[in-house]
C-alpha cells in the first residue's frame, strides 16, 4: 500500500547514516509497533513494578495482559486481514473515500465480537473481581483496536506521528501503571496500561482520519470481502493462531501454574519466548524498508510495463529484476537475523540473569531464538506470496505452522523440561523450508502465473491451466 514507503524512500535516498538510521527506527514501529508496545511496556514495568507493588499484584496483572494479548490478536486477525485488502483495494482504485467508514464499521464488528467472547469468558469463566473483569474487558478492546487501526500505518505517510504515538503511549501506559498500582493495585495497573492505549488509538486514528477526510459513509461496504477473500480471513485467523498455540499448550504443562481465578499461564516459557520474538524486530524494520525502498519499486514496475503492453525481453527483464531483489535480500536478512540469534544464543544466561529468571529457562529461550529465526524468515516470504496472491498457497503454508506447532509442542512437552521450545523451533523450520519451496517455484514462473494462472479472463473463457492458484488477482 502506498503512504510511508513514499517517505522511507526519501529517508534512503539522503545517503547518510541519519536518513538510514530514522528510516530503520520508523520501519520498526510500522512492522512491529503494538508488539513494541506491548512487550517493552510489560518489560519496563515488571523491571520497576517489583519495587513499588507485591509479587502477587504483578502476577495478576501480567496473567490478564497475555490473555488479552494473546486472544485479541487471534480474534481480530480475519477481521484486519479483510480490512487490510478492502484498504489496498481502495487504494489501487485512487478512491478511499470508503476509508473512514470502513475503519469504524470494522472496529464495531470487532468490538461486537470481542465483548461476547471476552465478557463471557471474563465473567463466566474466569473467577475475577467484578472490577477486574471490567478492566480485563475493556482493555481486551483496546488492544484490538490498536491490532485493527496498524492496518492504517502504512498508508500513512505521517511516519515521524507513528512513531510517536506508540512511544507516547508507552510512556503514559508505564506512568499511569505505576501511578494507579500503589493504591489499586492490579485494577489500577490494568487501567493504566489501557490509558496508554487509548492514547496510541486516539493519535492514530487522528491521523487516519486526517489523511482521508471523506465522510462517514457505508461503513459495512467491506463485509462482502469476507465471501470473496474468505482465504485472507482465514489466514489471519490459523496464522496467529499457530504462532501462539504452543504457548497455549505450555499452559497445561506440569510446571505451569494455575492460579484461584481458574487461569492458568507458565511464565518461564512465555517470558523467553517473548525476549525470542523480540530480537526479530530488527529484520523486520529492515524487511519494510527493503520491501518499501527496493522490492516494491520493482514489483511496481513489472506490472505498470505489462500494463503498457512492453515486448517479451522488457518483461524477462523486469521478472530477473524482482528475483534478484527478492533473492539477494533474503541474504542479508538470514545474515541479520542470524547474527543476532546467534549472539543471543551465546549470551542466553546473561538475558535470562538481566531479566531475573531461572537458569533452567535459557535452554527454552536458545530454542525460542532459533524458532524465532526461522519464523520470521517464513512471514516475509508468506508476505511476498500475498504480494503476488498467492491466498491458497499461504493458507496451506499457514496451516501446516498451526498442526506442526501444536503437533511438535505437545510431543516435546512430554519429552520433558530440557526439549521445552523444540516444537516451536522444528515447526517453523519445517514452515520456512515450505515457504521458500512456494516462493521459488512461484518466482521462477512470475510471466506465466501473471498472463495465465493469475487472468480472470482465461477463467472467464473456460481455458483453466493445469495447476490454478487461486481467483483473479486485485492488489495486496
């Protein structure tokens, strides 16, 4: 989607460490800002929180907040998959006057859904104070409308507002936690971390609203997507689902605790694997600014000159172009990436002593580390299949991650302590080499797939080629 790639470009194109250094930081927080936010929130207030309020208190509040966390990311993934694709849409058309509508008729969808399924569990499962299922609730809302309203963030070419509105809102989030913690304790830590929040929700849809300052209008016009994409909904239900499944299986592990509100949560498996997902926020900065700055050019410009109907060579030259963009940066992401695992790796009994764990979690966080390495070289290959609508082939690829990781979880689980993380670690392995498979194969056929596979018109002429990968094309 054009928006903040236009001014990464710019960044890049200063040629100097300071245009590539605020590009970086800015790609960042468009990849990764709500997990950002989240977790380096969670960090600095379990780091500070020991010294103001009990052991318990902290306890409770951080059981909620990876509830939450967790489910309103499962639960509004369809939901901002489709909203991303009627965007992009929108967007290709040069019409987004549906933006705004779209964006509070999506939030009222989600938040339909999400108070029947987070009040019925809140408040008929879990045995919680009637205060603290409140607050449960509404910051369970919040977190899906900072999950819905991060679709909006590439579109924007506001990046330095981006930026800010999630540090903003981690500061307040952090202040307002501390501030409310010594006289309401888990209550008031819950509620101020829903003030911060609310504070990266307001800034963000400010500017959302400021970019596209059409009218209310038709705000359910995108419901529709959910039949013709229903493979783009699902994806972003199984993809998330399988990227926490075995953190959900861990809770049932026998050194997982379960505590007198009936939930129950293992924190020396969930907190390394939240320092694993952590290191993969530089490859993913530098995945947006690569896409945004070199890819997306090309990509761009393979389709525009196939459009202008360019003889054969000009389109072998263009696909060559976009196989050397798309193969020779995966180098240097698996370089990146690799180097910072592998540092981790080293250091894994220096992080678990830093964060104040157990030496028994460092052979859970080094195979947290390796799994992380492979996940996130899979997502951007799974991203580069939805460039080119491959819906069919991610879905596939998405939900062998989901069997592989609850298959290999619970088979490592049982293995005992020392294989903890192994499930992990071998699914997204096994989902990698997939992904790479699909992406090659795909790749080396770019002209075909466009010109037969991918052209509604030779569906609409009854001529189906022998191996279809899914209905007509559009933009991603």
């Amino acid at each position: 989607m054009a928006g903040i790639g236009f001014v990464l470009r710019k960044l890049y194109k200063q040629d100097n460490l300071s245009g590539l250094f605020r590009a970086s930081v800015h790609s960042a927080f468009a990849a990764t800002g709500p997990w950002i936010f989240t977790v380096v929130a969670l960090g600095i207030l379990t780091l500070i929180g020991r010294n103001i309020v009990s052991a318990a208190v902290l306890f409770d509040f951080r059981i909620i907040l990876i509830y939450n966390f967790s489910f309103s990311l499962v639960i509004s993934g369809p939901v901002f998959m489709i909203a991303t694709r009627y965007l992009a849409d929108s967007i290709h058309k040069r019409d987004v006057t549906s933006a705004p509508g779209m964006l509070i008729g999506a939030l009222i969808l989600l938040w339909g859904i999400d108070i029947v399924i987070a009040g019925s569990f809140y408040f008929l499962y879990a045995n919680l104070p009637f205060a603290m299922a409140i607050s449960a609730v509404i910051n369970f809302l919040l977190l899906s409308a900072v999950w819905l309203i991060g679709i909006f963030i590439s579109a924007l070419k506001n990046y330095q507002l981006i930026t800010r509105a999630f540090i903003y809102g981690m500061l307040v989030a952090v202040a307002s936690c501390l501030g409310l913690a010594r006289h309401y304790g888990a209550v008031g830590m819950l509620n101020g971390f829903s003030v911060g929040a609310s504070v990266i929700i307001a800034l963000l849809a400010a500017n959302v609203l400021a970019e596209y300052p059409s009218p209310v209008e038709q705000p359910f016009a995108f419901i529709g997507y959910f039949r013709k994409y229903w493979e783009i909904a699902l994806s972003g239900l199984v993809y998330n689902m399988a990227v926490w499944i075995d953190k959900w299986i861990m809770w049932f592990a026998p050194e997982a605790i379960k505590t007198g509100s009936g939930l129950v949560v293992y924190p020396a498996y969930d907190s390394a694997m939240f320092i694993a997902y952590l290191t993969m926020v530089p490859a993913m900065a530098m995945f947006i600014f690569n896409a945004e700055t070199h890819f997306f050019e090309r990509y761009m410009k393979f389709y525009r000159e196939i459009e202008g109907r360019v003889n054969f060579t000009r389109i072998q030259k263009n696909h060559q172009a976009i196989i050397r963009s798309i193969f020779g940066s995966a180098g240097y992401f698996f370089l990146l990436q690799g180097a910072i695992t592998l540092i981790c790796v080293i250091m894994a009994p220096e992080i678990i002593d830093f964060i104040r764990g157990n030496y028994m979690q460092v052979g859970i966080l080094r195979y947290g580390l390796f799994g992380a390495l492979f996940n996130v070289m899979a997502l951007f290959l799974l991203i580069l299949l939805s460039y080119f609508d491959c819906r069919r082939t991610n879905l596939s690829i998405q939900l062998v991650f989901l069997l592989s990781n609850a298959l290999f979880t619970i088979i490592s689980m049982r293995a005992g302590f020392q294989y903890y993380g192994y499930g992990y670690f071998i699914a997204s392995l096994i989902t990698f080499i997939l992904a790479a498979i699909a992406v090659t194969k795909h790749m080396m056929r770019l002209p075909y797939h466009t010109f037969i596979t991918n052209n509604a018109s030779i569906r609409i002429m009854n001529f189906p080629p022998a191996k279809q990968e899914s209905n007509a094309g559009g933009s991603w």
